[in-house]
C-alpha cells in the first residue's frame, strides 16, 4: 500500500500542468463569503477553493493553513487587472 501512495504522489508531482485558470477577485471574494458554510461541515479552505472553481490542485487542496492557502490562490489563481 506504502508503493501506491507514494506512486500516486510522483504522479500527481510530474503530471503535466493543467490549462491557466483565471477568476476575478470579485468571484474570489464571493467564494470567501459562501465557504463559511463549507468551514461548518470542517471543509479545508484550499478543498473548498478547489471544488467550487474545479481546480486540481493537490498543494491547495490538502494545505490546512488558511493564510498558505490564500496566498498561492491569490498568486497562481487571481486575475491581475
């Protein structure tokens, strides 16, 4: 069992990376508004983020610190006007 996690986790690093994903920050802001549901049901912030915009994202997905989270959205996932 060992072999295929660590088999998925080379995959998920050496997978090709997925089209440029742009979302405004008013969509962004709206998110943040509507997670304090997901927050509720004890949903990270980066999964959350991840299932409402259909991202692929293992680094955000399984992140637990919120600020880490924010950061590499805003960097990676934020349209720059």
């Amino acid at each position: 069992m060992g072999n295929a996690v660590f088999a998925n986790m080379v995959g998920e690093l050496t997978r090709e990376p997925q089209p440029q994903i742009s979302i405004s920050l008013t969509e962004y802001e709206r998110w943040q508004k509507q997670y304090t549901w997901d927050a509720l049901s004890d949903m990270r912030y980066g999964q959350s983020f991840c299932n409402q915009f259909d991202i692929h994202d293992s680094r955000l997905y399984y992140t637990r610190d919120w600020a880490s989270c924010d950061m590499l959205i805003r960097k990676e996932y934020i349209t720059r006007p």
